[in-house]
C-alpha cells in the first residue's frame, strides 16, 4: 500500500488526516513541509496529506509556494474538524491548573477562554510533545491543549473539551502524489495557479472567461510576484464532474492569464 | 498628541511600526488584537498600529475579521521589512551557541537556517522575551532571534545579521481610527470588503466594473461567509488620487456585490 507523508509527529491533526483518508497505511511525518515534499519527490513515500489553510489562521502559503513550483499534483481534498480538549493527569480538579501547554497555534485560537480562566499559556513545538510533558510531568497545575485521542492514548484525561474561541475551526488538507496535473474520474474541483499582466481588469477578464466555461470560483488568494506589481492568484473552482468538465473549464488556457498551471483536479468536499 | 495603541511588546516590530509612523507618541502594548480594538472603541488610544499582512506567513485574518466588522477605518498603510538577528551577550563565539529562543513566528521564518547550523529552536511569546531571557541567563550556549534594535537595548550583541530562509520578509502595517470610513486628500489605494451572491461570475463581475471605473487591484483574497457557499472577499485597490478618485471607484457600489463595507481611503506605500 506505500506510504504516506505528513507535517509533524503521531497524534497530531495531521496525523489524524493520514489516517482518515489511508486507513492502515503507514504514516510517516516530517520535521517541516520541504523535508516532506523532498521525501515525495524522492519516492520515500508515495503521497502526502498536508494542511493547506485553517479557518481561523488561514492560508499554508508554505504549502501553496511549494505546489506552485510544480512536480506534485493534488488528488484529493479532506476536512479535519479542529477541537482542542483540555487534558491532564486523571483526578485533576480544574481548578487545580496554572499552566496550559500546546502548539502556538493552538493557544492562539483558545486565547481568550484562557485568559478568562486564569490559565497560563506555555508553548510547544507541537501538540504531541505538549501532551508527553504533561504526562511525564503528572502534576495537577499542568495540563495541555490538543486533540483528545492523543491525551487518551498517553493516559491523561479530558478535563474540558471544545476549548477554542470561536465554534467553526477546521483545516482544510489535500493529498498530494509526485508527477503532473492529475485529473480523478469523479473530480469536480480543480486548483490552478497563474499570473496576470499588470494591467487594471487582467484578473477580471480571466475570472468572466472561467466563468463563463461554468466554473465557479471558492476561493482566491493573490500573493506577490517576483517583480514589483505583478501578482500570482491562487484559485479554486467547482465545475462539471469529470475529466470533460476540468477539461472544458481549463482548455485553452483562459485570457488574461500568464504562465497558468494546473494543481490537479479532484472530488471536491463540502465545508 | 494622543496615543497610539500595538498588539506586544516594547521592541517589537509591530512597537517599531509605532516609532516610524508617530515618532515622539506615547505607544501603548496590547496583549491580543481584540483588546487593541477594545481600547479604540472606548477611546484610550486614539490610533491602533497593527499588522494586516506578512511576506511569508500570510494575512493576519484576526485583523482582517475585525475591520469587517466595522467601527475603525485605515487612513495609511506601512512597511517594516523583517530582519532577524542572531543576538547573544558580548562576546559569544557562533560555535558556542547551541539553543535560539524567539517567538514561533520568527523561528519559522529561519527554520531552514536554524537547522543546518545545527542551534536548537526554542519558543517564547514575543522576540522581546527572549531577549531578556538570553541576557539574563548570560550564558554563551543561549542566542536570541529578533530584531537588532530589542537586542542592544538589553545589552546584547549582534552574532548575525539576517538570520532568515527567504530574502524578502516584510510586514504590512495598518493604521486605523475610529469611527466611519476616511478618505484621506492624498488618498490613491482603497480597501474594501464585499460578499456576492453565489452564482458563476458574480465575482468577475465585481472586478469588471472596478476595473472599468479605473481601480487596479493589488491584493484580493476570500474567507468564507456565515452560510456554506458564501464568500466574503477583502480587496485593496488602487485609483486616481485625491477623494474624487476614490469616490469615482467606490460609488455607486459595484454591480454585483452585497454588502459591500469601505474600509478606508488613503496613501500607497509601495512595496
């Protein structure tokens, strides 16, 4: 069966996206997304599972830089809901913490609930190193922020669960193989990338020409082009399922667009 | 002269964006961007300084959240280019350092660099934490990364300039008032804010009729709206100078758009 890539350690997010979508395959992470995709290119794993941009963080621009530079190719999307749980040794009384260990990331989107608790705030390299500090550490003043499974897999309990700011926190992952643009049977999203000229109304001109070939965009996001005043756009669009369908929305490359590449074309996934 | 309100710390970048565009104002720290808001609002500073965007990591979407939201306007935009020093105490040989503490942010912006030198990252809450961590315990194996400027200050010195993976990182700063949209005399670059009905092209529809009415677009970037296939997108454009040229962009609202909020009128600092 291969296998398959990811950003970080056992019981994180991302490991838990692996494991969603390749069940019982072997999962191996990485320290950083280069040393990922370096590992791909190389066929040490045969597809990665990469976080590509969070509800309330937003964009991996990491992510999105590598993919525009081409030789991986997106089949595949999945949704990990993000809700972090407080965990901490069993028979802890939640009024006994002081410290709450986790990712930056992680206190960052629980900022305010742990003000108004009291609760001080101590970073981690990630959510897994967090939950064996607060296991081996075994003191009540001392918990951390993560996923559940991997407190429950390390002995600790869940104190609280949900402790995040806002309701809605999700990361958005796409699965990725080493190659050129791939297009799935049943795809009915695609990702592409290009640059425009600069000249007002390039990017609206390419936007009316996908639009009208009934594509539908879901997100955009410009970064900077290499010289001043020239953009790259990063898009996603919903069209006819199918080969047919990308082809019609991406053949010939639409006006307006300079140096278009095509991500790969997959079933996309409802929010 | 008032007050002028930033998200952390003295010696912060966000504090030197303060310094460069309110020279002899008091600058007044804030622990997180809702509390930055909060004191807007009620009116204990008189401007926020805070940062919208960053070369490597991406829109502050917090930032962006709460100018939708209303209640501030943008009346100008500023650039800090960051530039990471390793900083240690007099007198450091580089082979001896074998730890840098900075904040997550900046350790990622030199994760590559940190790890083939072979210096273990370490997490503090703002660079000017570690700082005064690194010259308190005054010991050769600790280095600090974050600006040079923080680091003489506490007495520290200056092992290496631009300690980064990418050349180019920079900060857009925004700096805002209370109240209802401005439009300052000089004003060439507006912001904006508008959701569109979820149709095919509604968006390209948006950007036709700015670009007939002479707006370029620089920066263009969508979050999801409160229901499922809704779209909210933050726009900056840029028009002819001067109040008419901004009102000959902004007026009537654009066919096409919903709810469109002006976020501010004013001068663009190119990048």
């Amino acid at each position: 069966m291969g296998r398959v890539g990811y950003q970080g350690e056992p019981g994180s997010y991302s490991h838990r996206a692996v494991a969603e979508t390749h069940p019982g395959t072997a999962a191996i992470g990485f320290d950083g997304f280069d040393a990922a995709f370096d590992a791909l290119t190389a066929g040490d794993v045969h597809r990665l599972v990469l976080p590509i941009e969070n509800s309330t963080t937003g964009s991996v621009l990491e992510v999105l830089d590598r993919l525009a530079a081409g030789g991986a190719s997106i089949i595949a999307e999945h949704r990990v809901e993000v809700r972090h749980a407080l965990l901490a040794v069993p028979g802890t009384p939640p009024s006994a913490v002081e410290r709450v260990h986790s990712h930056p990331e992680a206190l960052a989107q629980a900022r305010r609930t742990l003000r108004e608790r009291g609760w001080q705030p101590v970073l981690s390299h990630d959510t897994a190193g967090a939950i064996r500090l607060v296991a081996e550490r075994s003191s009540p003043a001392d918990a951390a922020l993560g996923p559940h499974w991997a407190g429950e897999e390390h002995g600790l309990e869940v104190l609280e669960r949900d402790v995040v700011d806002l309701a809605h926190n999700t990361t958005r992952f796409v699965v990725l193989q080493a190659g050129p643009p791939s297009i799935a049977p049943d795809a009915d999203k695609s990702s592409i990338v290009f640059s425009t000229r600069h000249q007002p109304g390039a990017l609206a001109e390419v936007l009316a020409s996908l639009a009208a070939r009934g594509a539908d965009l879901t997100r955009i996001e410009s970064r900077p082009g290499p010289t001043p005043w020239t953009y790259r756009f990063f898009v996603d669009l919903v069209h006819f399922p199918g080969p047919h369908g990308a082809a019609a929305v991406l053949e010939p490359a639409p006006g307006g667009t300079l140096e278009l590449s095509h991500l790969g074309s997959y079933r996309a996934v409802v929010r």
